[in-house]
C-alpha cells in the first residue's frame, strides 16, 4: 500500500475555503499518513486577496501545530508556500526562519509584474517561447536559493495551454538538473487536471527526465476544498512509477526522507 501524503493544501488562512480540520477529515478518510498545509504567503506582503495577511501568519502555525498535537492517527505538517520573487530575498528568508515549518514550497507566479496563471491575458500577442524560456529560468533561480524543500508546480506557465513553438525538452533537462544540483524536491501537482490545461504539471512527457537525474518527488494536490484532498493521486503514482520513481519524499522540520512506494 502506498504511504500517501498531501502536502499541498490551502485553507482559509489564504485562497482556500475550508478550515485545517475539513482537509485533515478527507485525508483520514482517503487513508493518507500525512498531511501538510502550505498556505500562499507573498513575502513583500502583496495579493492578500489569495496569500495569507503576514499578520495571520503567527496564528495559521499555532493553529496547525495544535493540530499535529490532536491527531496521532495521520502526522499535520506545517509547511508554507512562498512566491519566490527576485530581490526579496532577506524578507523569505525571515520569514522561513520564524517559525518552526516542516518544509517550504517555493513557487513561481510572477513574470515581472504579472502572474502567468490568473488569466490567459497574460499570454495574447506574447513571444510564447520567450515566456517558457524565462519562466524555467526562473524557477531554477529559485531552486538555486535554498530557500524552498519542494518546487511547486513547476511549469506552471503551461496552465492556459498557450505552447512555445519551440522543442522544449531542453528546458525540462535544465530545470532537472538544476533541482539535483541544488537538492531540492518537487511535486506532481494533480491540481491541474482542474484547471485549463486539464493535466499534471509538470508535463508528464518529461518525469522521466527528472528520474535520471535523481529528483525526489512527492505527490501533491494543491487543493483548495476538501473534496479535492488526494485528487487523482492513483493516476499520479502510476506515471511516476512508469518514468522509473521507485520513492517519494516526505518531510519533517525540513529534513527530507525517502519512502518506497
């Protein structure tokens, strides 16, 4: 049986609409052994509309800590996910070493100014190449940090369906390696079957590419109701089985270790 996780959830301290204890019920239902909250927080402290106001961010970890504490049937994690954004630096970094999380997803939103996922505006009378070439950059700025445990996400700009005309597996072998040098995980976020993509990110053509190069993987939703706790997750073992993942990474007070599935 495989030790299930979900480490990527949001409740109402950001953009979700439940509370903690809602997602924890569906997760015990699934048979899930862990479960791990990563609420969105922006560190220059912008889009309170869908990241957690800085000021609830003492309350959200008490809140999940004293969850950890109710439940010994399934462990709560307290994680966190931080827009990774060039020059904020220093406030990520006050910000990860506050409090006493299990782990960090570090995620990329933002190209310049504006987000690549809220709409396909973003997109319309673009350079489509120029944009994957620029967004893979950086998330690989990210993973270079240090900053972030797990990569959320991380061809995010691939939700709207707009394509490069470009062969791309380039970008896939850059960002894979980029993930091993630095030694940061990332996840098969199942979230985008629910979007306009209609699929997994990252692209499932290219697991294999992060297999050879000895990526750790963990399997997560991102879900923001309950309902989507563990949201095609079978589906999601199967691929990474067949790209040659054998383990799955789990986190505690931010060290990682690997467990067979």
């Amino acid at each position: 049986m495989i030790y299930g996780t979900d480490y990527h959830l949001h409740t109402r301290y950001s953009d979700g609409k439940r509370e903690p204890e809602a997602y924890i019920e569906a997760a015990i239902k699934l048979g899930l052994k862990e479960i791990g909250f990563s609420d969105h927080l922006n560190p220059s402290g912008g889009d309170t509309l869908w990241c957690m106001d800085h000021k609830k961010l003492p309350d959200y970890a008490e809140h999940i800590l004293r969850l950890k504490k109710e439940h010994s049937e399934i462990a709560v994690r307290l994680g966190l996910e931080i827009d990774y954004l060039p020059g904020k630096e220093k406030e990520t970094e006050y910000i990860i070493n506050s409090l006493p999380f299990d782990y960090i997803i570090g995620s990329v939103h933002y190209l310049g100014a504006e987000t690549v996922d809220l709409g396909p505006e973003f997109y319309i009378g673009k350079d489509i190449d120029l944009i994957y070439e620029n967004y893979f950059n950086l998330v690989c700025e990210a993973a270079s940090t240090g900053f972030f445990d797990i990569m959320g996400h991380p061809d995010l700009v691939r939700i709207h369906r707009f394509s490069p005309d470009a062969e791309i597996t380039h970008l896939y072998s850059m960002m894979a390696s980029a993930f091993e040098i630095h030694d940061v995980a990332f996840e098969l976020n199942t979230n985008g079957r629910n979007k306009p993509l209609h699929d997994f990110y990252p692209d499932r053509k290219y697991l294999n590419i992060f297999a050879e190069h000895g990526v750790p993987v963990c399997v997560n939703s991102d879900a923001h109701f309950p309902e989507r706790t563990g949201q095609y997750f079978k589906e999601a073992y199967e691929l990474l089985k067949r790209a040659g993942y054998r383990e799955m990474a789990v986190f505690d007070r931010r060290e990682r270790y690997m467990i067979p599935f």
